[in-house]
C-alpha cells in the first residue's frame, strides 16, 4: 500500500509538468466503494489532456473512517492544486496543475502530509519524540543547556554527556526533531520551542550545545530572522558547518535508526519513515546545497558567544588501533613472558599508540575545514571521531567535556 500511495502522489506532481494544461475537473469511477487505480491512471490524466502515468494495479477503498481519511489527507497534501469529495459512484477531483507540486521537494512534503494525515495514531505516536523535553522542575534563575542531537539520532544519544551536565548541577533540556526532513522545518520548530521557553522564562539564560546536523539546526533559529535572543553561548561540536561528503550515506544511518526504533519502540510503524521525512536533510548536508549557501551567508550573532569543537581522528584509525591492541589476546597466556613474544607485546601496544596518536584532518564524517566559521575564534581541536567527541570510547569521558565544561564555567 506504502508503494501505491507514493505512486499516487507522485503521479499528481507529474500533472504540474504540463503548461498546457488548465483547471479540470475529473470523474473517476467506484466499484463499490473501492477506487481502480488503473481506472485513475487511464481516464483521470487522460481527461485532463496530460501525459499518462501509469499507476500499479491495485485499489483503494473509499468506504468508512479509512476512505475519509484517505480524501482528507489527499486534501491536505495537494492543497487548492487537488480538491476532491466522494459521491455516490465516482471521485470527483478539481485540479489546478499550477497549484500542484512542482519539484521533489514540494512532492516529498506533500507525501509526508499525506502519511501523516492518513495514519494520525501512528503520526501522533511518533510526535512524541519531538519538541523540546525540559526538566521536571525549572529553576528560571538558573542557566539552562539546551542539547540538540545529529542526523538519525535522538536525545538518548546523549546519555553521557548528558549526565555528566546534570551531576555538575546545570538543568538540561532535549531538543528532538524529525532529522531527515528539511533543516529549514527543524529550525522552525526549534525556533517555536525556544520562543516559547524566552516567553515563559524570560529572565533565564541559554547555553546550547550540538552535535553534528543538531549545529545547522541551532544556526538556522539563532542566526535566522526568528530569533527572539537569550542564548548566552552556542557550543558545536563536530559541526559540519560547510557540509559533509558522508550526506550521500545517509540511507544507511536510516536504516539503522529505524530498526533500532522497531526493535525497542512499541509504538513504531512503516510510515515513521516517511513522516520523518524523505531524506531532504541528507540533501541539505550536501556541501553545495542551498540551505548551506544561503544560512552561512547570514552573519554570526552578535550576543551569542560562540565555541567551536572539532575532531582530527578518522573513525578507521580507532577502530584499526583497537584491532592491533586486540591482537594480544591471540597471543596465550603461559607465552606472554616467552622473549619473542613479549617482544611482539610491546611491538603490538606501540604500533596501536602510533595509529590512535595519527592526526587526521576530519573526524570521519566532518572535516577540519568543514566545521570552520567566519566570525568565531575561539575552535578547539581534540583527537576525537565523530562519535567519541561526544560520547567518549569505552569508559573514557567525552572528548570535547572538559572544554564544553570549561566554557560554561566561563562568565560573559
């Protein structure tokens, strides 16, 4: 059903192609409440005098709850550029090609409005995991740090940085979004949290600090025309402020969030991974992409203390230096002391110190040039991958703490 209904909007954004074509109303014909999808696409675009796209076999049914919702969210997807009702033997559909989507972007969010209108229980289930989650109790005289995730990510991710925050007494709050639609919607709806915290606690101080894709996020409310002030210092760690090659990869991570959400998350459901967008972020990462021109043309705030944290270590070189201090255990016990071997030891312990000390000029993902902003000064390096900046390895604290501690520590 995912598949048809993709094909359903998709093939009413192909109607937008045609110049010639004007406003038309359309008749579909019902076979007992159900909806033909090749009758939809054999006489719909063919009346409408367009090219023909041809839908998958299969029906929908218009009947009950289901058909309504399935109008409604067609509805409310396609706007004034479709509107359409259900009469007793037909589908009727008014159509305005100009007003229909005209480029993917515009198509992939009416998708996500139509998954989102046609499945509401799922939708709302999923909703639950966005917006801003503030402490139980908020002390208004006391500064709050505001944590934003990265891409295909969410605020558990945080965990350890987390707790390392709150037992050093500061209050913490979670920003989650949906991380693979456009960034420009996730910074509207920080934009919408954080104006909301300034209304009610207009005295209080904020200090956020990101991670990765959580950076553009932050830098589109802060530095945007929305910002409503009273962030003290905007912390970035591994910000790929210019855009990252790793974007195209994207799908992986996806794929991995989704499963870990459908393994551990009750609630979760197929159309999460169209409501939480269709990759436009991924696009957005791209170092050529609009978004990145347009938001690293717009200057750095001038009452917002800025503080940038990059790592120099590729992940292959942790991970292969983990693998060559592994190698010890191959060797057995009762020969640890035999003098070769012990040699060996000692060989295999300093080649895995050699490999981890290496500097590299990107973290994996983010490049050192990548994370550099005009107009900030204070960029601290640290041998750190990307994930290890903000997580740590092992039992090791993250890398980029004592800095972020410091820094909040540090009076305007």
């Amino acid at each position: 059903m995912r598949k048809k209904l993709c094909s359903f909007i998709a093939g009413f954004s192909l109607l937008a192609s045609s110049a010639l074509a004007a406003p038309h109303e359309a008749r579909v014909p019902l076979h007992d409440g159900r909806l033909r999808l090749a009758d939809l696409s054999a006489q719909l675009l063919e009346e409408a005098h367009l090219p023909t796209t041809h839908l998958p076999p299969g029906e929908i049914s218009l009947r009950g709850i289901g058909g309504s919702l399935f109008v409604e969210a067609m509805n409310r997807s396609l706007g004034d550029g479709c509107r359409m009702n259900v009469s007793a033997d037909a589908l009727v559909l008014h159509v305005d090609p100009d007003k229909l989507p005209a480029s993917m972007d515009t198509a992939e969010r009416a998708l996500r409005i139509f998954t989102a209108t046609a499945a509401p229980e799922a939708t709302a289930a999923q909703a639950r995991h966005y917006g801003l989650l503030m402490p139980s109790a908020v002390d208004p005289n006391k500064p709050m740090v505001v944590l934003v995730h990265g891409l295909d990510m969410d605020g558990m991710e945080w965990g350890p940085l987390g707790q390392l925050l709150k037992r050093s007494g500061y209050q913490v709050a979670y920003f989650g979004y949906p991380d693979d639609q456009p960034l420009d919607d996730d910074g509207q709806l920080l934009a919408k949290h954080l104006q909301a915290v300034r209304e009610t606690f207009p005295a209080m101080r904020l200090n956020v600090i990101t991670y990765s894709m959580g950076s553009l996020v932050a830098r589109s409310y802060i530095e945007g025309p929305d910002y409503r002030g009273g962030v003290d210092h905007l912390i970035l760690l591994a910000p790929p402020n210019h855009g990252s090659s790793w974007a195209r990869l994207r799908i992986l991570a996806e794929w991995k969030e989704h499963l870990l959400l459908c393994l551990n998350d009750r609630d979760w459901r197929p159309t999460w991974m169209i409501t939480d967008g269709l990759g436009e972020a991924g696009r957005d990462l791209n170092p050529h992409s609009n978004f990145l021109r347009e938001l690293n043309a717009r200057p750095r705030r001038d009452d917002v203390r800025y503080t940038i944290i990059e790592g120099d270590e590729h992940p292959m070189r942790r991970l292969t230096a983990d693998f060559v201090q592994g190698s010890e255990m191959l060797i057995p016990g009762r020969a640890m002391n035999w003098w070769g071997l012990r040699q060996t030891r000692v060989g295999l312990s300093l080649l895995a110190t050699k490999i981890r000390s290496h500097a590299d000029q990107s973290d994996g993902p983010v490049t050192l040039t990548s994370a550099a902003l005009p107009g900030v000064a204070d960029v601290v390096q640290v041998h750190a991958d990307h994930e290890t900046i903000y997580r740590g390895d092992g039992d090791q604290l993250p890398a980029a703490w004592q800095i972020i501690k410091d820094r909040l520590e540090t009076k305007p």
